[in-house]
C-alpha cells in the first residue's frame, strides 16, 4: 500500500513539474515574443519625442488585438485602443439606432482603423467626431470607425452587406487603394467592388462616399528622406517593389473619378501635397497629424451631405428665409449665407448671398461667386458674381422664359458680374416663377484678395422652398360672406403647436 501511495505521489509532483515547466516556458516564448515584435513607427522621426517606454506600448498595444477571421474580437482594451462589444474601435453605441441620430460609418484596412494612433480619438475617424462635435446640428452624429488590418475592397463590401447594414447607418464612408494595390487587384475589380457598395447604399438608403487614400511616393508630397525610402523599399504582397503599380493606382483613380452612382467621390492622393515636415511612418500609415488632415479634407463634404439631408442652419424669419452652410479653409470656418429679402412687391424677389469667417468672426472680402440655382435637377442659372465687400445682392423677377438673363455691370478681370450703386444686378427668368424646392450651390473662386484663386471651397449648398400665399377662400351664401377661417387657423395653431382648445373656439 506504501509503494503505491509513493508511485502516486511521484505520479502527481511529476505532473506538477510538468505544468510548472510549461508555464515557464509559456512565460519565457512570451517574452522572447515582445522583444521580437517591432513596429516601423518605432525608429521612425515622427515619434522621436517619444520614451521608448511609450513607444513600446503603443506596438504592443496594436500587435496585441484579438481578431476572429476579419473581424476584431469585440470587448478588448490596451492603454491607446478600446475595441466595444460590437467590435469596433471606440465608444459604445446600441444595435438599434436612437431617433434623433445620424450614424456615420467609416471602412478602410488599418490606416483607417489608425495603426499607430495615438489614441481612439487621434484616428481619422476621431478627428472627424471632434470636428462634427463643434457643429450644432440639433441631432447627434455618431462616427465610427469600422477599420479592419488588411482590408481591401473586397473585404470592405462583405462588411458593409452582411454586418453594417443592420446598424442603420445614415453615412458610409471608405478609405481605400493601398491594401487594393498590395494585393495586385485590377483596377476593373476594384472598381466593381466600388459601384456594388454604392449600389447597396442607394437600395438600403444611405450615402455612400469612396476616397482614395494617398500613399508616399504616389502623390506630390515632398517627402523626408525617411519618407522617400518608404516610397522606394515599400513592397506588394508578392515582395515586389509597389512604386512599380504606380500606373495601376492612376487607373484606379481613373475609374472612381467615372463612378456616378455614389454621393461622392474623392481622390486623396493629393492631400499631404502642401504639407511639409514628416507625415508618414511607413509607405502608407500616417501619424496623428496626418489623420487629421484626412479627416478635414472629408469634413466639408460630409457637412454638407449632413446639412442637406437634415436642414441644418436653415430658419424662417419675419423678415424673410435665410439659410447657411459652411465648409473649412486654412482652419478657418467659412460660412455661406443665401437670404430671400422681404419684398413689398409679391412677385419680385430679392436675394442676398454673403460670405463670413466665422472662426475670426468678420466678413470675408473680395469674394467672386460661381453659383449655380438649379429646381428638379434642372440647372437654370450658372455665372459668376463679385463682392468687393463680400455682400451679394440682386433682384430677381420671375417670368415664364426658358431661359435666365442677367442684368448688370461686368468686371471683365474675373469675368464676373459686381455690385454697382448705378447698375442694379437683376436676374430675369423662370427662377421662383413656380412653386418648388430651388438649390443654391455656391462655389468661390477668390477670396480675401482679388488675385488669391482658391479651387477647394465648392460645396456650400443651400435650398428654399417657394409656397404660394395662403389666401381666405370667399363663399356667399345667402348675403352672408363666410371665410374658410376655421381650417386656416387649425393649420396656424397646429403648427406652432398652440395650447388653445379650438374646439372652444369655433363651438
């Protein structure tokens, strides 16, 4: 009995040992695994402020995240990355849109995910949130980053159809070309992925917009020496040097410049062309800086879709209807104004379109207009205006011709229409003749001084709605002049949402 309750004891230590031995092991390849793993962004100039104690977490902290296929595993948290429970980078958010909310989807590969962010709110998606948050929209707008390491168009429309369909998203936004690139796929294909996810946009109703992304050496940037042996060494997945595709990365940007079936298009590759200094920290990652240029280039446009959907900054006044829209220049907010003037003649009208910085709070001078008016996607009127002071204003009178002449003074150096105290500006033609929805874009070609052209401030985008007059309708019955009174002011205090009885009223 003694020898075998030795054997067992023996039989037990031995397993001991054994699961003793195991776990030093385990411990031993873990830490023989973090000395082996190595971000580029480690020796890289961008991050040279940084201890390497914080450099090192920030590797570790990307290397470290758990993924099921292509997807994060939901619920994880490192010192710089939070992955929710529904397996997104960032905050929190519910299965079932709340009302009141305008959910904005953004898809990429890592760089938009934000390999080497700082932090949640350092990514491209974060510096967008930021940037919406100083908006009040009178609604909430959520951003979230739907980014997934090694994404490519591919990826991106299985996602967008089997997963981000059923958050409700409002705004779809994608980051796309370098993963696309690395991976040999033909620009036809990309392109295919391309209208397939703008399609499945238009049939789940929301916008849907395609960026491609810039890489170093594909664009004009002049790059770091750093930056420049990225462009040369950096490689395809067959190992083969990526410069090389730099005519399959026109042709990709060929091919979305001719897609008509998105809400827009747009070809980044030329973002970081002005900006000097260290942006990337390999061929195609960027730093926190780099994040946020990206995220202001989208700003404008993604403004003005969510302005146009929801109506912001469009209010009634007594004094007539007045609707704004604003897009950024040089970090500035440049806010558009278009007015309807009251006007004591019921048929003529009078508009005033003016220009103001809002981030300096004064008007924004010498401004030359591209506008466009449009109704039912009927363009109607497309010229150009100067401001010397900024204000633009001219009458318009409605008449039933086909098309629209304008009245005024020229300055032939911009080609533009200007004000004048002794030529009045009037437009004359079918513009507020009928009812409807008419649709003031507003481009503008200078601003500040006469000769500074600037071609990035297009998109302001404005829309007033001409209704006919309520009028009494006359009855005559029996000598008595009746009045449609009752109807007229159901609609008034139903309106405005009045606390009268009316049925007291009109007992």
């Amino acid at each position: 009995m003694s020898v075998q309750v030795s054997y067992k004891k023996q039989a037990t230590l031995g397993i001991i040992g054994i699961a003793i031995l195991l776990l030093a092991i385990e411990a031993i390849a873990n830490v023989w695994w973090v000395t082996q793993i190595r971000c580029e962004f480690e020796q890289n100039e961008i991050f040279q402020n940084f201890d390497e104690v914080e450099k090192r977490q920030l590797c570790l902290d990307f290397y470290n995240l758990k993924t099921s296929g292509d997807e994060l595993i939901p619920n994880q948290s490192t010192e710089s990355i939070t992955i929710n429970g529904l397996g997104f980078r960032g905050a929190e958010f519910s299965i079932i849109k709340p009302p009141d909310t305008y959910r904005i989807f953004m898809v990429g590969g890592s760089t938009m995910f934000g390999a080497g962010a700082t932090s949640d709110k350092t990514t491209i998606p974060g510096y967008l949130q930021q940037l919406l948050n100083e908006k009040d929209f009178g609604f909430d707008i959520d951003v979230i980053n739907s980014g997934i390491q090694g994404a490519d168009s591919y990826a991106e429309l299985k996602l967008i159809e089997q997963k981000l369909v059923r958050f409700s998203p409002d705004l779809v936004i994608i980051y796309d070309g370098w993963n696309d690139l690395r991976a040999n796929n033909a620009p036809i294909e990309v392109k295919e992925n391309w209208e397939n996810m703008c399609k499945f946009g238009k049939e789940s109703d929301f916008d849907v917009i395609i960026t491609l992304q810039p890489i170093a050496g594909f664009g004009n940037k002049v790059l770091t020496k750093q930056e420049l042996k990225y462009a040369e060494t950096g490689e395809d997945y067959a190992k083969n040097p990526l410069i090389d595709s730099s005519s399959v990365y026109q042709d990709y940007a060929k091919n979305l410049s001719e897609i008509k079936t998105c809400t827009k298009t747009f070809d980044l590759r030329d973002a970081f062309d002005t900006k000097t200094g260290p942006i990337y920290w390999d061929q195609g990652h960027v730093s926190d800086r780099g994040n946020s240029i990206v995220a202001k280039s989208l700003f404008n446009t993604v403004f003005s879709i969510v302005s146009e959907n929801y109506g912001f900054s469009t209010f009634e006044t007594e004094k007539g209807i007045k609707k704004a829209s604003s897009l950024l220049y040089d970090d500035r907010e440049i806010v558009v104004t278009v007015e309807l003037l009251p006007s004591h003649e019921s048929e003529n009208k009078k508009v005033k379109i003016s220009t103001y910085d809002n981030t300096n709070k004064d008007n924004v001078l010498n401004v030359t207009y591209l506008l466009a008016i449009s109704k039912n996607n009927e363009n109607l009127l497309r010229e150009y205006f100067f401001a010397k002071d900024g204000i633009l204003i001219f009458d318009v009178f409605p008449e039933d011709f086909n098309q629209v002449q304008v009245f005024g003074e020229k300055q032939y150096d911009h080609n533009a229409y200007v004000m004048s105290d002794v030529t009045p500006l009037q437009v004359k033609g079918p513009i507020f003749s009928t009812d409807g929805i008419y649709t003031f874009d507003t481009e503008l070609r200078t601003i500040d001084n006469i000769n500074n052209w600037v071609f990035n401030l297009s998109g302001f985008h404005s829309e007033i709605n001409i209704e006919k007059d309520i009028t009494f309708e006359e009855t005559f019955t029996e000598n008595r002049t009746s009045f449609q009174t009752e109807d007229f002011l159901r609609k008034i205090f139903s309106y405005y949402k009045t606390p009268i009885l009316l049925n007291e009223i009109f007992k």
